[in-house]
C-alpha cells in the first residue's frame, strides 16, 4: 500500500502541473494565434488523461490474489502503460495532421498570423515545468519499480520537448518576419513525429508483456547464473520468464542426482525459489521442477 501511495502522490504533482500548463496553453495558444500552442495544449491534455489512467490501474493492480487472479492483478499496471500509448499515437497523429494541414495551407498562398509573445512565453514555461516533473517521476518509477510511473514520466518528457519545438517554431514566426511564419506548423508537425516513437515504444513494451513476451536475454542469463552458482550440482535449464505487472515470473528445471531423497531435492528447490526472491524481490513468482540425472 505505501508503494501505491507513493505512485498516487508523483501522479498527482503531475496531474497538477497539467492542468495549470494545459489552460495556460489553450489560452497562450488561442490569443496568440500559435497552431503549434494549441497542439502543445492538446498534448498536455493527453497527459492529464494520462495521470487520470494511472491513479485508477495502480489501484487496481494493488490489489492483492483472489480466486479469480492467482497470479494477482500486476498486469492491469502494463495495460496502463499500453493505453497510455494509444492516447500518445492519436495525439501526435492529431498534431501532424493539424500542422500538414496549415503547411499547405500555407504553401498554396495562405497567409498564416505570425504567433504572440504569449504563446512563447507559454512554451518556454512548459518546458521548465515538464522537464522538472519528467526527472522526478522517473526517479520515483525506478525506486518504486513502476510500468505505468515510467510510462508516465515519459510522457512528461514527450511533453517538454513539444514545448522545445513549439518555442522554436513560435519563436521564429515571431522574429524572422511573415515570411517565416510557417515555421509554427513545421514545429508542430515535428514534434508529432517525435511523440510517435515515444507512443511506438511504449506500445511495443506494453503489447509485449500483456503477450507473455520473455523477459531480456540479459535478465534470463543472471538468472541461470545465480541458480548455478548455488552450493551443490545444480543445472538450471528450460529456463521460462515474463513480467507479471512490475514483478516477474520465473519457471525452471533443475538436474539433480537421482538418488537423493525427498526432502533433499524439496529442500534444493526451495533454495533456489528464496534465492531468486531474495535477487528480485519478495513477489517474484518462482516454480521450480526437479528432474534426476
């Protein structure tokens, strides 16, 4: 429970600095004339969402085995990070379109309105504000060891390089004249194409657990090792893993001598389970299956 306190307390920092940048924006972005602010703005709305889907799947994936969840609720954590990445995707598709649209516009003779100072003193404000809150959620997600916190923290991060390339675009529709006031939806269109990859990995992260994808070779391989390097003869082989939420899930075999009894190679298995526990934490799901020489 206090794990989950702390990930509603990060949540919650963000989620107010979102709402706070999220009306400066809108606002900056509509009396400034900046299609590039309006689109930030709609970034900071998808990260508001973002918090909102967050504080609901931790307290869900809190919840401890039932009947119907014996290996308990962690997934629900990996399926926020997941939404979270569809939310990022239809943002930055969003954006793009909305800034390929004023390109063309522009390109066919249009005449695009130069943005207000307000819009760049909004995105110069976001970026300071994001880039503070992205370092302190992602050092929480580590500490805490968090899917969904991480995922969070990247979204903050997504948000303050947004407000990176709008501040240039805006800033440079401003003081290089009406000619260059394009530069306000090249800035957009751009930071879009970043948000896709950030929305791309995560997706490719979260699809990947939710599908039983195994966990990293790396991680795989310090588990053979650490059960090899137990006292005795052991042989650590059809080795099987994945993440369950923010834990993991381990499943081997273990050759042992035929010949010792019972409660010997009960003892061996137990060993090996307190040991993994010990290395990856108390609610690492292990199962251990002995076979003989």
């Amino acid at each position: 429970m206090e794990r989950n306190r702390e990930i509603y307390k990060v949540t919650l920092v963000g989620g107010v600095v979102n709402v706070v940048l999220l009306l400066f924006k809108f606002i900056a972005g509509i009396l400034g004339h900046s299609s590039a602010m309006v689109a930030d703005a709609v970034h900071s709305l998808s990260d508001f969402v973002t918090d909102i889907v967050v504080l609901v799947f931790v307290r869900i994936s809190g919840k401890p085995k039932d009947k119907s969840h014996d290996y308990g609720h962690g997934k629900y954590e990996t399926l926020a990070m997941t939404l979270i990445g569809f939310a990022l995707l239809a943002v930055a598709i969003g954006i793009i379109y909305n800034g390929t649209t004023n390109i063309i516009f522009w390109a066919n003779g249009g005449q695009l309105e130069a943005p207000g100072l307000l819009a760049l003193w909004a995105a110069l404000l976001s970026i300071v504000l994001k880039e503070g809150v992205y370092h302190y959620s992602m050092v929480k997600a580590r500490e805490l060891n968090s899917q969904a916190l991480e995922a969070n923290a990247w979204h903050h991060r997504s948000d303050a390089l947004s407000s990176v390339g709008t501040a240039i675009g805006i800033g440079g529709a401003i003081f290089l004249g009406q000619r260059w006031t394009v530069l306000d939806p090249i800035a957009s269109v751009v930071v879009g194409a970043f948000i896709v990859k950030v929305s791309i990995d995560l997706l490719r992260n979260g699809i990947g657990d939710l599908m039983e994808q195994s966990l990293p070779d790396s991680v795989e391989e310090e588990i053979l090792n650490l059960v090899a390097s137990l006292p005795g003869d052991v042989k650590p082989h059809d080795l099987r893993t994945r993440r369950l939420g923010n834990h993991y899930a381990i499943e081997l075999h273990i050759l042992m001598d035929g010949d010792v009894s019972l409660r010997e190679a009960h003892d061996k298995a137990s060993e090996v389970e307190n040991l993994l526990r010990d290395h990856y934490g108390a609610e690492t799901h292990v199962a251990v299956h002995v076979e003989p020489k």
